[in-house]
C-alpha cells in the first residue's frame, strides 16, 4: 500500500466520524468577514510594513484569533478564511504564495501562518463566540513554480499531492475563451512564472480523491462551510459531490455578469452558495457613476433567475477586485454601498479593510496588510467612521433576524427609485427595515424624502437608527428620511428595539450572538463544538503522526 493510499484512507476514516454542518438556512442568518490571513495581523501584534507587498508579511492565525473582538465588535456572525493547505515555497515571477492559492500539497498545511493546532484553535474561538468558520480551498488545480511559461517548461507531478501523476490533469492548453465553458473548464488558468496543471474533474478517481480529502478537512478543523475559488473552471458535474463530501454549506465563485451564467448552479442544483457577481457589477456603478436604475434592474433579474437569493453573497469588494476607496474616494457614498451590502437579500460579506477605507486598485495594492492600511493611521481603529456604520448596521439585522427569523428569506422590495436615491423594505411587518441609499455623495443636500407608500402600517412609530430621531409614519405608511450629505437612513419600528443595543436600547446578548429563534443555528452549543473541534484535533494529531512516519 502506498504511502497517500494510507493518508487517504485515514482521511477517510476521521471524515466518516464528522456530522452534516449548518446547511443553507443557517448560513443565510450569517453575516461574513472575509480575511486573507497574512495581511490580516500577525502573532505578535506589530505593526511594522510590509517590505515586499508581493512576499509573506507575516500574518497567522493566532494573530486572528487574537482579534476576533475587532471582527466581533462589527457584528460579524462568520469569518471567510484564505486557503490554509501547503503552497509552493518558491519566490516566483509573481511573488511567494502569501495568499494561499497555488497549492502543491493538500494533505500539508501552510507553516506560514501556524500550526495545525493553531487552525483548530481558531476553529474552536469562533464557535465559543457562536460564529462560523468558512474556508476557502482551491479544488481546480494544483500549482508548481515554473522559471518561464508553458508549455517550453516541464511539470514534476511527483511534487503535488495527492495528485502526483500525470494521468491526474488535463493535457496542457491555455484558456483563451474565458466565457466558452470547454475551454474554460478543460484548459489551463496560469501558464507563466506559476504554472497552475488544471485537474482532470471529468475523472472519477479525482473527483473520489477530493471528496476524501475535504471531508477529512472539514471533519479536523470543524469547519462551518467554504469557498470554492475559480469554481466556473471545474466540469459541472464534479461540485454535488464535492459539496456532499463536504458535508457542510458552500460558495462556488462563479465570476460573471450575467445572471443565467450564475443562476444555474442554483437552477441546476450544482451548489446552493454563489457570491453574487451580477449585483455587485451594477452595485458598483450605482455608489460610483450614478447609474441607480441599473442596480434596480439587476436586482430584480436576480430574483427572477435564481432560485434562492438568500445564499448570494452580497460584497462590495473582495481580493480579486479593486477596493471601493480607490474607485471614488467620497466616505458617504462609500457608506452607501456598505449598508446597501448588508441590507439588501442575501448573506453580507465584507472584505477586510473596508471598513477602513482602504484603496487599492488592483492586486497586490488591494490586498495590503489591514495593520498599516487604516484611513487614519491607527490600526484596528475602532472610532472609524465605515467601522461603526458597519456595527450598527449588523447589530439592526442581526436583531430583526433575532425577533423573526423569516426576515431572511423574505424578499426587499422597492419602495423608491429616482437617479440618486433607493429605498427599500426587507422583513415581515413588525419587524421590516426600510433603507434608503443615496449616491449624491458627501455634497448631497439637505431635504425630505418620503418614502413609501407601504413602508408600515399607518401611525407605526419608527426610528432611523444613525441619527437615533423618531416619528410616524402617515395615513399611506410613508415615512419621512431627512436626507443631508448623501448619507444612508435605515428605520425600525421603535416597539421592537429593545434588546437591539442601539439608540440607547439595551443590548440583548443572546439576540445579538445567535441570529436564528431558539438554539444556535449549528444545532450545537459551544461545549459541544469545542469537543467537536478537541476530537478533530485528536484525530488529525493521529493523522499527522501517521504521515510522517509514511514519509
């Protein structure tokens, strides 16, 4: 037998004793922080920069862990981590592999941001808080440091594990139609400095071997659910599986536009999660170049073509995108496209550094680390102005979903639409929160805008929660938002506060941590997660022990 015959197998075994994750309906209560871990804050908590933006800077998982009050404080239910397997070492064309994509070895993990323990240890910090882990992992291909481009160079497939065999790829070509789904799905995504041999997903034998593989590595760091990047480049038929190995919710990255294009992974039962591409593209246009009518529009052929919006992703930035600061540098309307994010259907998920304000307009820039990036120079700053919009918005949805969970699957409508301004309403009565967004920006006058009608019931007294002022709303359940300096206004009835912890109101911790009725959303409480996550680390201590004696 050899030596990953026997890893597999064990992986098998340890996988077998892990139980079904939360699925969809849990995820969809959840709000995301995305990280990428060596730009998010190192061990030792210094602050010193970052050399060469293109080599590892240093940040781990104890130094998340270590500030997951921060992450916290923002109302943040989950935490999106980058891939956390073992990446080529090599200082390439392109820079070291700081952020984790160019796998070489599935079975290992990346040293450079800690210990397998350290992984578990953030595993069990988040569920003692009651939040989600989500993992990204990279299931396409593998990556190998080539010194020039394919196809004049020379794979060693002896060196990527478990894949270390030629029979395990698709025969070298270079995508050259990214929206012609055989070429994109069959050729290669990188052939120059960092060669990326694309895996041949059509084959049984791989698709087994992925699918014993993430469901050991779920099962040991209990994780809550994952991102699949670059999933548009696998063959259809190869995610069901993977996602019921896995065993728990997941994201596929389907990078599009164009709604029919994302929608039928959902239509097609391929995989329920999808960050939503077609709204961001619009959204973007709307906070940045004025054009509301076109995020209007989108929004409602989102809701006409997938079958569940309430797993889109909802971001305004991530990774792979520029930062909104670098795009238009205006704080208000940046303010905009953050409550629009986490008010609008489907699971908010921010970036880190937005809430700072940080630019960056294309990779490496907008992946600098958040520990020298804030607008205001202090790291971590917890009085920047993105950094409280953010909390208090969360903190709102967060409460409405505490009161009435049907808040989430229950559709916005639009309640106004002119060039500059949307107003919304999400929730069942009692419980709706009525947004409105602007992108007049920070130069915006003042006035008054009613807004509805239909936004309550007629005399139901309401308060806007960033100016914490109060009023009716009149015999056609209008409100009246005072508009000013392009500002954001989001309203909520006043008899349901308590416990909201804004305004004044009392917090209720129960309701601000567990964004579902009843129990926590996992079915499991901290204690049992914590054992859960102490039998995986057991497990994998025996796993590892395994390996290095087969190696």
């Amino acid at each position: 037998m050899g030596r990953f015959t026997v890893i597999l197998a064990a992986a098998a075994f340890f996988g077998g004793l892990a139980s079904a994750g939360p699925g969809a309906a849990e995820w969809a209560s959840r709000s995301i922080y995305q990280v990428m871990i060596d730009r998010f804050a190192r061990s030792d908590g210094s602050s010193e920069d970052c050399t060469d933006i293109d080599s590892y800077c240093g940040g781990t998982w104890t130094g998340l862990i270590n500030k997951l009050d921060y992450i916290q404080g923002m109302g943040f239910t989950a935490v999106q981590i980058s891939p956390v397997v073992e990446n080529i070492k090599e200082d390439t064309g392109y820079g070291e592999a700081y952020h984790g994509y160019w796998v070489n070895n599935m079975y290992g993990i990346n040293e450079n941001f800690g210990t397998a323990g350290d992984l578990s240890h953030l595993s069990q910090e988040l569920h003692d808080r009651h939040m989600y882990l989500m993992v990204d992992v990279v299931i396409n291909n593998m990556a190998q440091a080539i010194k020039g481009s394919m196809p004049d160079q020379t794979i060693d497939y002896s060196q990527l594990q478990p894949f270390n065999d030629e029979k395990y790829y698709h025969k070298y070509c270079n995508i050259t139609d990214y929206d012609n789904d055989e070429i994109a799905q069959r050729c290669w995504l990188g052939v120059t400095n960092v060669a990326l041999p694309d895996l041949d997903t059509e084959s049984q034998e791989v698709t087994d071997m992925i699918g014993t593989w993430i469901t050991g590595l779920v099962a040991n760091y209990s994780i809550d659910g994952l991102r699949i990047d670059a999933a548009k480049h696998v063959n259809n038929e190869y995610l069901p599986p993977f996602v019921k190995a896995a065993g728990v919710f997941t994201f596929g990255e389907i990078y599009s536009g164009v709604v029919d294009n994302v929608c039928k992974y959902q239509k097609d039962n391929l995989i329920s999660g999808l960050p939503n591409f077609p709204v961001y593209f619009p959204l973007i246009k709307a906070f940045t170049a004025g054009d509301m009518k076109a995020l209007s529009d989108m929004i409602s052929d989102v809701n006409n073509g997938c079958t569940d919006t309430s797993v889109l992703g909802t971001f305004a930035e991530n990774h792979d995108l520029p930062r909104f600061a670098s795009l238009v540098p205006d704080l208000a309307l940046a303010k905009n496209a953050i409550a629009f994010t986490i008010l609008a259907d489907g699971i908010p998920t921010m970036y880190q550094g937005q809430e700072q304000h940080m630019p960056g307009n294309y990779s490496p820039y907008n992946r600098a680390p958040l520990w020298s990036g804030s607008e205001s120079g202090t790291p971590y700053d917890t009085s920047a102005p993105l950094y409280n919009l953010t909390a208090t918005l969360n903190a709102l949805r967060n409460h409405a979903i505490s009161i009435d969970s049907r808040y989430v699957s229950n559709h916005s409508t639009e309640l106004f639409l002119d060039p500059s301004t949307m107003a919304t309403r999400k929730g069942p009565d009692g419980v709706q929160i009525v947004a409105v967004f602007s992108n007049q920006g920070e130069k915006g006058g003042e006035y008054e805008l009613s807004v509805g009608p239909g936004a309550y019931e007629t005399g139901t007294e309401v308060i806007e929660v960033f100016s914490c002022t109060k009023s009716n709303a009149n015999e056609a359940g209008n409100v009246t938002a005072l508009m000013g300096a392009g500002e954001p206004k989001a309203f909520f009835p006043t008899a349901q506060m308590k416990g909201s912890g804004l305004c004044g109101y009392s917090s209720d911790a129960e309701a601000a941590t567990n964004t579902s009725s009843g129990a926590h959303p996992s079915a499991k409480n901290g204690a049992a997660i914590a054992a859960d996550v102490r039998w995986g680390t057991a497990l994998l201590g025996v796993m590892g022990a395994l390996v290095f004696w087969l190696l």
